[in-house]
C-alpha cells in the first residue's frame, strides 16, 4: 500500500555485483592466459603458450581503436594463415581451462 517503492537492501547493488562478476571472469581469463606459457610439466603449453599468451596481447589488449588484423600479422612477424590457426588455437585453449576452472578444477 505504499508509493510503489521498493524495500529491501538491495537497491544499487547492481553495479556492485555486476562488477564482482567482471572482476571474476577477468581472473579466469588471466590465470587461464598465463597458465599457457607455463612448462608442459606444470600443464602449459610452452613455447607455444608464449606465442600464444603474445597474441592474446596484440589482438586484445590496446588502447584506443583496434589495431586491424593486418598491423597484428606484422607485429607477430606471422602470415595470416598462422594467425587464424593460433586464434583458434587461443580460444580452445582458454575454452578448456575456463571450463576447469569453473568446473572446480585447475586453470592450468
């Protein structure tokens, strides 16, 4: 019987939970990456998880305007058909780690 307002504590925690969420998943994400360069006796990848772990930095980590894919490929010194092969390579890679560790398991 009231104005319409609503009760209860929770009025203007969205933006906080909603950044608890973020906050989260950028975890995930960085434990996954990092976990990539690692040794493959510590679950990495290696070598190639450092090449990987590098162009996840390149194609997503910028300032301003994405650079395009051809200033990436001369960045990473790489042809295009490397680059799509290592893109998707990265995005298995963090699938599979993101999902253990979401699953309770390791994220490496």
């Amino acid at each position: 019987m009231g104005g319409g307002r609503a009760t209860g504590g929770s009025a203007g925690l969205g933006p906080l939970v909603a950044y608890a969420q973020h906050s989260r998943v950028y975890q995930l994400v960085d434990e996954a990456l990092r976990s990539l360069g690692s040794s493959r006796d510590a679950g990495g990848l290696g070598g190639y998880g450092a090449r990987l772990y590098t162009l996840a930095k390149v194609r997503y980590v910028h300032v301003g305007e994405a650079p395009s894919v051809a200033a990436q490929l001369a960045e990473l010194k790489i042809s295009e058909r490397a680059y799509r092969a290592q893109v998707d390579a990265l995005h298995r890679e963090l699938a599979v780690r993101i999902g253990q560790a979401l699953k309770g398991g390791v994220a490496a």
